[in-house]
C-alpha cells in the first residue's frame, strides 16, 4: 500500500506543494512547528532516508537547499533548521523549519493551527520564491 506521501505526491490527497522536480516533491506540513515548516520527500517511495542510494541521498539534500534558499525569503526567520526523524512516516523526509532560535526545533512545542488561507498564502510565497531562484 502506498505511504501518504506517496497519495500526497500522486494528487490522491491534497497538499500544500510547494516545490517539485523530476525526483522531489516539497509540501507544507499540516501540523507545522512555524510557518513554512516543510516538508521535502523523494518520488521514489523508500521507508529510510539512509536507506536511499548515495546518488539521490546528495539530490535530495541540494534540492531541500533551494527549498530552504526559498522558505527563507518567503518567511521572516533566521535560519531554516533541518531535521530529520524517520519514524512518524514510512517514507524518507527532511523537515525544513524557519527558526529564530534553537528552541523552535523542539518537538514538544505546540503545533500552530493555521487556516486554509494561510497555508496556500504561504505555499504560494515560498512556491513563488522557488521559481524565482530556479529559474
């Protein structure tokens, strides 16, 4: 049975894209730790982030880059943090989360609630600065 990401990157669950190549699709999270929190998993549905082949492990990485190049400039925040947990989601991920302190990457922090709204504004901003990036 596919993961959730894998219905989300077939079109089969909604989502908040925010970037997509040939190997990478790039969503906000729905229970995000700030504004922008996202989300960065390979097409190829594989359940270990080391699990990939070294390869697609380096394309990942530089395309969560240009994803964190773009939440920075659509998101007001210090740094954009990289976490990586692997076990909420049978299905490699990278979270990309703005920060303005070390204290922002906790997980017991409450989880923002946000409006449709305010997730397809964010979206399109740092979906908007991808594309200005990458052109």
């Amino acid at each position: 049975m596919a993961t959730i990401f894998s219905r989300i990157i077939a079109g089969e669950i909604p989502s908040y894209k925010v970037a997509e190549n040939d190997q990478f699709f790039a969503f906000l999270d729905i229970n995000p730790m700030a504004k922008g929190h996202t989300l960065v998993v390979p097409k190829q549905e594989v359940d270990y982030l080391f699990d990939l082949d070294d390869k697609t492990l380096g394309d990942m990485q530089i395309f969560a880059k240009k994803v964190a190049k773009a939440i920075e400039k659509a998101v007001p925040c210090k740094r954009v943090g990289q976490m990586v947990i692997g076990l909420e989601v049978p299905h490699a991920h990278i979270h990309l989360i703005p920060i303005n302190k070390e204290s922002d990457m906790v997980l017991s922090n409450p989880k923002l609630k946000l409006a449709t709204e305010e997730f397809q504004e964010i979206a399109k901003k740092i979906n908007d600065a991808f594309a200005e990036e990458n052109k």
